[in-house]
C-alpha cells in the first residue's frame, strides 16, 4: 500500500552523493531499479534522474519489519529512504559515479507501486522502438534518453544566456498564422468563429521576425515551435524546435561572427569541446563540385572528380550522351577496394538508382595493375589510361562513374561516397567539422510546374553583383544565403533578406506572382515595408538536430520527449484520431476521407 511522504523532504538526488557526504544523513526518494534479497541481506537500487545510489538492509542492524518491506520491492516502485550516508562495505562499482558508498536507511516509505513495466528500464534498450514510443513515459526514465533531454535543455538554457548577452531580446511571436504557398505544406487550423476559413500552423516565424526588424526590435530570437506537413525521416518531425534570430543593421559576415562564437560556447560548456574560430566557409558551387551535396561531410576526402573533358570524345555513348544534352561525367575514387566482387558493386548500382541514376560505370585496379572495367570495350586503352591517370588511381583502387544531369550526378555521387565512407569506416567519430555553406542560387527551377521557385524563401536577398542578371538569367543569380554544416547536416541556415520594395517586386515576379497574388498571401509584410524597414539578416538553427549530433545519436526521435513515428502519428496518445461530428458541425466541417 502506497505510504505519504508527509514529513519528508527531499535532500539530494541521488546521483548527487558522494564520499564528501559520508556521515550525513539524507533522505532520498526515487524509482526501484533493482531488488537483490541475500538472505536477511536485502541491496536495493533506487534511481532518479541524476543517477542511481545502493541501499543496503541488513537484518539485526535494523527494524526487522523494514527489511521485509525492502525485500518486497520490485522494479519501478516509487520509494523514499531516509538514512546515513557511508562508505560501500563491498566492492566499489566503478560503472556508478555513487559507486563507492552507499545508504544504511533508517527509514523506508513506498510512495507508489508499479506493475512489471512491458520492457526494462535499462540504458542502450533492445525493445522495438514502437513498443518503447507506446509506453514513452516509462522510455524516458531510461538513463540515456534522460542525459539527452537533459542536454537538451542545458543547450536551451546557454542560447537563452548567450544571446541575452549579447542584446537580443526573446519576443514570442504567434502560432496561428496566415496559410503562405511557397515551402512545405501547411498543417491546417479551421476557425469556428470564421467557418470556412483557416489558420496555418508557423513552418517558421519568418514573417513575423521581419516585421519585429520594421518595428525597431534591432536583435530577436525565439526558441520556437515550427510545424511541417512533410514525409518524416530519422532527422525530420512534423513539429519541430528552432533556435530563430533576426539582427539588424547587419550583413553575412555580422550573423556568422555572432553565430560561430555562440556554437563554440554551447560545446565548450556542455561538452568540454573546443571549437575553433573562424569555421571554413565554402560556396555552394564548390561544395556541390567537389563533394556533391550542399551539406557536405568533410571529415574525410573522396572528392568528386570531373572527368567531363576526358571522356568527351570516347566512344562509350553512356558518357557522350551525357555530355551532349548539358550533363557532366564525374567519379570518385575509392582507394583500396578495386577488389570488390561484382555482386557488392551490383549493390552499390541498386543504391545509386534510388537517387535518379540509370546505372553506374566502374574500373576496378587490381593490385597486379590487372584492370576490371565495365566500359572497357569502349574505349582505347589510351583512353583508360588517361582517365585513370584523371582519377589518381594506384593499383588496388576502386573508380566509380556517374553520367547524367548535374543535379543526378551530384545527387549520386554525394549520397554514395557517404554510403561507401561509412562502411569503410572512414569517418573519424567524436569529431565536430563545422563549415559554412555560402552563395546559394537565389532560385531553382521547378520542372513540374514550370517556374522558379525560391531555395530558400521569396525574401533572401540577391548578391549585389548579380542583380544585373535578374532579368537576363535568374537561374545565374546567386543569393546572400548561408547555411551551417556540423559533419554532414545541416543545423541551421539563413540569409540577408530584401528589404528595398523594387527588388522584392522582382522577386515575386521571378516566382510568377501577380502583384495581386504577393499583396493577397504577404500584404501585412509589403505594406510595413513602406514605413521605414532596416537592413536585416537572420538565421534559424534545427535545435533537435543539432542536440543529436552532440548526444551521438542517429535520430531525433531521441533527442525530443514526445516525439512522432513516420506517419506524423503519436503512438502513446494514438494522435491523429477521430473527432466527434457536434466538434465538426461547430466548424462547419463535412469529412470526404480518402
């Protein structure tokens, strides 16, 4: 039967002892990890957050009736004890940092009985996921998710003090929000009040920060709440958490100074990591060029490597074809495993297609300087000797071929290196390669519906430079973009916004806007923008993302408390689910579900 603890008040927690404490009394209260009975000798771990301490009954030294009531514990009882702190009498445990005391109770309260728990409360868990996102409540007394959560909110609190510091002002802005047509897809709110009309959920606090700029704020942040109707993958939820910021009076080189010294703060202090400053910075065409991914992981080389010009005139039509429609012919270079047997080269084929590829050419160098090639018949052996030589093969290497759009031999290539570096275990681990990724294209162009769309939003600015081939060749205009990359993801982006209205005239224009159309979706903005707006600039950081690499996890899922499975649903609260038809009728809803 569950007992009050009426009369106790917590001392410590109990990761929170040590030998200094010997001697003192103390009342700690947590949860049964685990129950050893020894005969009249009853060791009993309790954990909390802060770690895990050993109390130690033992018949004859102590109420008979209290280490009965010991014995009875089981997994995940809420207990207090109060008692003596003193050095173990066993074995120290050198796996707990209590591991060299223990508490010799005088007392002992059952705050709470559990049932068995369906999987172990236990650290590197082996239970499905699905199973420990049920029962997430009961997941996250798990030591691992615990630290993480923990970290989470020391890295929160540190951008809190950082940027107060540094004169930003923390300003909420609101989470119902006009519905805008450029980005991902909205999540939807009907109003009651205005049936038939809806709400949007932020995908980000975009406008709003802006308008906090026209309004004089001068430096803003927000640790925000941001919502995307989009697939999931490990590092992407529909609800998200942003560390956003918006400075004034500013250009690229403000925002990155203040940034880098922000993320040099945040890992020194919470991981005792140092960073240094300044961090590289690459355009966006080198990093494509070179590692085939705007995001790219430099912890290791195998670089792209443009073979356009040597293959040009070879007879293999594969490369030729190519060429002749505007592509380009690149390799990478994967030392020391010219002697993969076709069948493992097959499986890379079928990776790469899932990335656009129709196939992927090959030479293999023996270590004999024997050479498999599956264009060999193709070319003259000068030829294979040439590209060879372009590729700085040696014996033993292994040279992979991608032909096509550059968009599909970048997309390849990228995605493959990575693939081939991990399992070759090239990347080193515990190291953090930051670096900026500057001068996006201020557009790309949409196939499907025939138009530029914005790579960033229709309020990044053009580099000046380029303004002159807005009219003439927009696809050409680079943007005053720049996104932060930390081994391979990236962690937060941003940009210098317009703030002159020609320009943004014609930027809504390039994305086939109707005056009528930019005045309709973003008049409230245009309309601020006649009163005066400064210069302004800002960038948004995916905290989730960024606390995943520091706690070396592969998802985000365990770096958040609640999160959702790939279908957007919550398995612990089975959200989305049903509504009842007078909510509906309040709104002014009639369902046609597919």
């Amino acid at each position: 039967m569950a007992e009050s603890m009426k009369g106790l008040k917590r001392t410590h927690r109990c990761g929170e002892l040590s030998l200094s404490n010997v001697g003192e009394g103390v009342t700690i209260m947590g949860w049964v990890q685990k129950n050893r009975n020894k005969g009249g000798l009853v060791f009993v771990d309790v954990r909390d957050r802060s770690g895990i301490i050993q109390v130690v009954f033992e018949e004859g030294s102590m109420d008979k009736e209290m280490v009965e009531k010991a014995a009875s514990l089981r997994g995940e009882y809420v207990v207090a004890v109060v008692g003596t702190v003193s050095k173990r009498a066993g074995a120290i445990n050198e796996n707990l940092s209590t591991g060299a005391i223990e508490i010799s109770p005088i007392e002992l309260r059952i705050l709470s009985e559990a049932e068995t728990p369906p999987f172990p409360i236990e650290e590197a868990s082996k239970t499905k996921e699905e199973l420990r996102l049920k029962y997430r409540y009961l997941d996250l007394r798990r030591p691992d998710l615990q630290r993480n959560l923990m970290m989470r909110s020391d890295v929160a609190t540190l951008t809190r003090k950082f940027l107060a510091d540094e004169g930003f002002l923390e300003i909420e802005t609101p989470i119902l929000c006009k519905s805008t047509p450029e980005g991902a897809r909205d999540y939807l709110v009907p109003s009651r009040v205005h049936q038939g009309e809806f709400y949007a959920l932020p995908q980000s606090p975009q406008l709003f920060k802006q308008l906090l700029m026209c309004s004089g704020y001068d430096r803003y942040f927000q640790i925000a709440k941001c919502f995307r109707d989009e697939d999931l993958r490990a590092d992407r939820q529909p609800e998200f958490t942003q560390v956003d910021m918006e400075l004034s009076f500013v250009d690229v080189d403000d925002v990155i100074e203040v940034n880098e010294r922000l993320l040099a703060r945040i890992f020194k202090e919470i991981l005792d990591v140092e960073i240094a400053t300044p961090f590289r910075r690459i355009t966006w065409q080198e990093a494509m060029d070179r590692y085939g991914s705007d995001k790219p992981d430099t912890r290791f080389g195998m670089e792209l490597i443009d073979v356009s010009e040597v293959v040009k005139d070879s007879g293999f039509g594969v490369f030729t074809q190519a060429l002749e429609l505007g592509g380009t012919v690149r390799a990478i270079n994967v030392k020391e495993k010219g002697s993969l047997g076709r069948k493992q080269i097959d499986k890379l084929v079928d990776f790469v297609k899932d990335y656009g590829a129709k196939g992927l050419a090959y030479i293999a160098l023996g270590e004999d300087e024997s050479m498999r090639c599956s264009f060999q018949k193709f070319m003259t052996e000068a030829q294979l000797e040439e590209l060879t030589k372009a590729c700085n093969a040696e014996a033993g290497d292994l040279l992979l071929f991608a032909a096509d759009k550059h968009k599909v031999v970048w997309d390849v290539l990228g995605a493959l290196r990575l693939k081939v570096a991990k399992e070759m275990e090239l990347i080193a681990d515990n190291t953090f390669d930051f670096l900026w990724v500057t001068e996006f294209p201020l557009l790309e162009y949409n196939e499907e519906q025939e138009r530029f769309v914005a790579m960033h939003h229709p309020f990044t600015m053009p580099m000046e430079e380029d303004l002159e081939l807005i009219d003439k060749d927009p696809g050409k205009v680079r943007a005053k973009a720049y996104d932060i990359v930390l081994n391979g993801n990236e962690i937060g982006g941003g940009s210098v916004r317009i703030f002159q209205n020609d320009i943004q005239e014609k930027m809504f224009e390039l994305l086939g806007f109707t005056k009528e159309q930019a005045a309709e979706q973003f008049g409230f903005l245009l309309d601020a923008f006649k009163f005066g707006v400064p210069p302004h600039a800002g960038l948004a950081y995916g905290l989730d993302r960024m606390v995943m690499i520091m706690t070396g996890e592969d998802s985000i899922r365990d770096v958040i408390a609640f999160p959702k499975i790939k279908d957007a649903s919550d398995l612990m609260t089975e959200a989305p689910s049903v509504v009842d038809e007078k909510q509906l009728d309040e709104l002014g809803i009639n369902l046609n579900a597919k």
